[in-house]
C-alpha cells in the first residue's frame, strides 16, 4: 500500500500548465486510500526499471518510481 507520495519539480509545473492539480489530488487520495479502481496504478515495462504509473485523468498519466511505500512522480505525460 501507498503511504507516500513526491513530486518533482518538472512535473508540478507540468500539472500546473496544463490545469491538472485538482484531478492529481484526487488521484493522489484515490491511491493514499487504498481505493486503486479509478488510479489504473501498473508497472510499466521493463518491469526491472521500477517505473510505475497511474491516471490523472482519461487524457494523462503520472510517471513514477516505486520504493518501499512512496511513489516519486517524475512525468506527466499525455497517453492520446
């Protein structure tokens, strides 16, 4: 379970520009909560790289790496 998660910089001023903190948050809450349903959290491939991701919305996802119990996002990225 998800105990913890960072942002860097990059990526806070990528929510900020394209008007994606709200939705971030929620998501943020989604996975602190354990409620994982709506987030899509998976490992993306190679599976030894440790990168993670999860939905903002329908349009964007959160790149991040896994240790322990945090996630560090380091990408917003548009998946369309």
């Amino acid at each position: 379970m998800i105990q913890k998660i960072l942002i860097t910089l990059k990526a806070q001023e990528s929510l900020k520009n394209h008007h994606l903190e709200k939705q971030y948050f929620q998501a943020v809450n989604k996975l602190i909560s354990g409620q994982n349903s709506g987030t899509d959290l998976k490992s993306r491939k190679p599976k030894n790289a440790e990168i993670w991701s999860f939905c903002i919305t329908k349009k964007y996802r959160a790149f991040c790496r896994k240790k322990c119990s945090t996630l560090t996002v380091f990408k917003i990225y548009n998946h369309q």
